[in-house]
C-alpha cells in the first residue's frame, strides 16, 4: 500500500465524505461516487432525519479532520429530555448536572455539505454525484456504475474500495452475492417505522417550544421526539408500528383519522403543527434496523465503513456519531504504518466491531426505554413532584 494507492469510496454521507476528507489530508489520491445529487445545489432532505443528535464521540473525529469549528458553528445545544403527557404538563429530565455537558442538534444536510467542501478542497479528492454503484466485483477491485442523468453505465477500477452507502450497501450485497468467503450477515427490522413531520418557527422566526430540549412525547406503544433546527422550526419524528396497536402507520390513512390521533394522544404537538394532515400523508414512513455483519473487508481490496457495516435504530441517537467514530479509529491505526491494506482492515474490524455491535445492542433497549418512560412509575412520581 502506498500514497499513490486509487482509493475509491461509494457513498458520499456523513461517514464517506469524512473519510474522504480524512484520506486526503493524509495524502491519498481519492475518487468518490454518490448516487444522490450534490445536496449543496439540490433539496433532497425530505423523508432522511433532517436532524440528528451530535455527540463527543462525533466531535473526536470532527476535530481529528479539522472541521469542529464549523460543525459547532451550526449546532444548538440540547441540555436534556423535556417528556409530554397527554394533558400537556412537561417534565424535564437533564442529561448531567453540570452546565457543559449537553448534545447537539445539527442539520444532517448542512453538516454533509460542510464536510463535501472540505474535502473538495483537496486537489487529490474527486467527487462524482448522480453515479449509483450496482454492483462491485471485489476480486477484482472494480464497482460498475449507472449514470441517473445519461442513464450511462461504467466501471471504475481501483486499489481499494471503502464502501460507505448506508444501510443497504452494494458493497456489502456483493460480498453476499459472490460468496467468495463465509460472509456472516443478519438484517433486522423493527415492527416500527418513522414519519418526520415540522414544527415551523413563530412568526419572528423564533422556536414554539424550548430549543434546549430534545421534545419527547412517550406513549408507551408509540413516540414523538423533536429536535430543534437553526431556522426555528422542529423536526419532529413519529415513531409508530406499521400494524399493531389501535393506531398505525396501515390504518392511519385518513385525515379523520390522523387527527383524532393526535387530539388523543399529542394535542400540544398537534396545535404547533399546522401541515399536519398533509405532511402526515404525503411524507414517507421510514423503517427501522439493525445490520450486524463480519467480515468487514476482503483480502487487500475492499472495506464497509458506517452503516454500511453497521446500521443500528436512531434510539440512542449514535448512528452517525459510530460512522464517524469509524473514521477516528482507522485513521489511528493508518497511524501505526502496517505493511498492507488486508492487516490495517483486519485490525480496525477487531478494534470496532464489539463496540459497533455494543452500540446496537443498546440502542434497540433504549428503543423500549423512551417508548415505556411514560409507565415508568418513577417518572410519574417525578412528574407529580413537578406539577405540585
Ligand atoms: P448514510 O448517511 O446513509 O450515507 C450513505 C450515502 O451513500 C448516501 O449519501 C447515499 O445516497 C449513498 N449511496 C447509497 N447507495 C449508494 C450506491 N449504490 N451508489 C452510490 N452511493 C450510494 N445518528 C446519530 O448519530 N444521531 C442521531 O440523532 C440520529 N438520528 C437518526 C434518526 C433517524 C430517523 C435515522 C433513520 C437515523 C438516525 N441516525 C442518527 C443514524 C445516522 O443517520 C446514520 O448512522 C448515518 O447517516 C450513517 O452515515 P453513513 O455515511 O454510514 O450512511
């Protein structure tokens, strides 16, 4: 392995463009294919968590890249949990005592944008959008694209290919398809799925609800969160079954329908969303897994990082922050100067998997945990101190 190595990375999220950027400082010559359009120039966020908690670990890596300044700059500061009851009456619950400790709501798409300019200020970076990856021929180190615009199709030959697209990774598909070696894999969905909805700024522009809090309406079978955007709107998440419970996303298809919902059970919610009906029609319902998976990389050729590896449910708020802990931990082991691609993938799966698999784990008890808070006696106990 040396600096003149082609690196080529599929995808150009939050996990691959750090890594892009991480790569070129480091001095590697790095071409990276996106299939979605460059969301700098296009609005492509409706139906993705338009925002997302950032936390220490994230910053690590931020820093690591020489980007925290500017993430900071667009971040809001979120000091604790503020839970709803159906009557309206709010309990705050801190994360710490302490005045510094606090998570972060930022723009998914701004936070992209930034680091896809970063890295683009590298003369050693390319990145290609519009360019789907269909497949990648891991023997060989080639992926084979389709162009969305031309309908084009090409292939791209490199030293090594870091696949960093998501949860439904191709590169992880053909690991599967080509059965080169026992690929372990395992993909499993909650019976709960995501609807993003918006709770658009006061008419001077400023926040309805307290923007130092993440909003979390707990329902025991169901939930609301919001997180607060720099614009002074909400983005609000609902996080439903698909087909159990009284109310779901297969029979909460009328607008009768969604708004007898919401007068039951979020009405404060619902008096600070006026686009409900139509954004609740019209908005995707999203679903929810968790992608466990091993080996990571074959031979010298090809790598999954981020989700791509291991994609696990929003309920801990780490998914991104995992990715870009990824980056971090590779790069120390870059650092260590091993003497090809085969033993530094090794090491960074060894190093990462129990804590990506830890994580995961987590995230699926803390699912249950926000979703049960509402029955949880001590928060009742605590409310009740609250509201006396
Ligand atoms: P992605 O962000 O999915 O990026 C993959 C990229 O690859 C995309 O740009 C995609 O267009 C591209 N791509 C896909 N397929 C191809 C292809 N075939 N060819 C070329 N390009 C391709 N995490 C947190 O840390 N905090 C949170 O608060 C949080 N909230 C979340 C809320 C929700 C509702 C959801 C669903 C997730 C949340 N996450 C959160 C998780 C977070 O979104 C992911 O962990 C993170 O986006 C992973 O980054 P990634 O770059 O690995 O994958």
């Amino acid at each position: 392995m040396n600096k003149n190595d082609k690196i080529l990375i599929i995808g150009a999220g939050l996990c691959g463009s750090l890594l892009a950027l991480r790569l070129a400082q480091r001095g590697y010559k790095v071409e990276m294919y996106e299939s979605r359009p460059d969301l700098r120039t296009t609005d492509i966020s409706a139906g993705r968590s338009i925002n997302l908690a950032l936390s220490d670990r994230g910053f690590k890596a931020l820093r690591l890249c020489g980007v925290e300044d500017k993430a900071r700059e667009i971040c809001i500061s979120m000091y604790g949990r503020l839970m709803h009851d159906t009557k309206g009456n709010t309990f705050a619950s801190n994360y710490s005592g302490r005045e510094n400790e606090y998570i972060n709501s930022i723009s998914r798409g701004d936070l992209n944008g930034i680091l896809l300019t970063e890295a683009e200020k590298h003369k050693n970076v390319n990145i290609h959008f519009n360019k789907k990856c269909t497949s990648v021929d891991i023997e060989n180190t080639i992926a084979h694209f389709k162009d969305y615009k031309t309908k084009e199709e090409f292939s791209i030959n490199a030293e090594v290919i870091f696949g960093t697209d998501g949860a439904g990774s191709v590169l992880r598909k053909s690991y599967y398809l080509e059965k080169k070696f026992l690929f372990s894999y395992a993909q499993n969905y909650l019976n709960h799925g995501y609807k993003e909805l918006e709770i658009p700024a006061d008419n001077s522009g400023k926040h309805q609800i307290s923007n130092q809090h993440l909003h979390i309406w707990p329902r025991g079978d169901f939930m609301l969160i919001a997180l607060p955007n720099l614009d002074g709107s909400f983005t609000v998440t609902l996080f439903l079954s698909y087909d159990e419970g009284e109310y779901n996303f297969n029979n909460l298809t009328s607008e009768e329908k969604i708004t007898q919902f919401f007068e039951q059970e979020f009405p404060d919610a619902l008096a600070l969303i006026p686009k409900i009906k139509e954004e609740f029609l019209n908005n995707p319902t999203g679903a929810l897994g968790t992608v466990k998976c091993s080996p990571w990389s074959y031979q010298n050729n090809t790598i999954l990082l981020g989700d791509a590896a291991h994609a696990i449910v929003p309920f801990y708020g780490q998914g991104m922050n995992a990715s870009f802990e990824d980056v971090t931990v590779f790069d120390e082991i870059l650092e260590k100067g091993l003497s090809n691609w085969n033993l530094i993938f090794k090491t960074f799966e060894k190093e990462r998997k129990q804590d990506t698999d830890a994580i995961a784990d987590l995230a699926i008890d803390n699912f249950y945990e926000m979703r049960d808070h509402v029955a949880n006696p001590l928060f009742k106990e605590k409310r009740k101190i609250e509201m006396d």
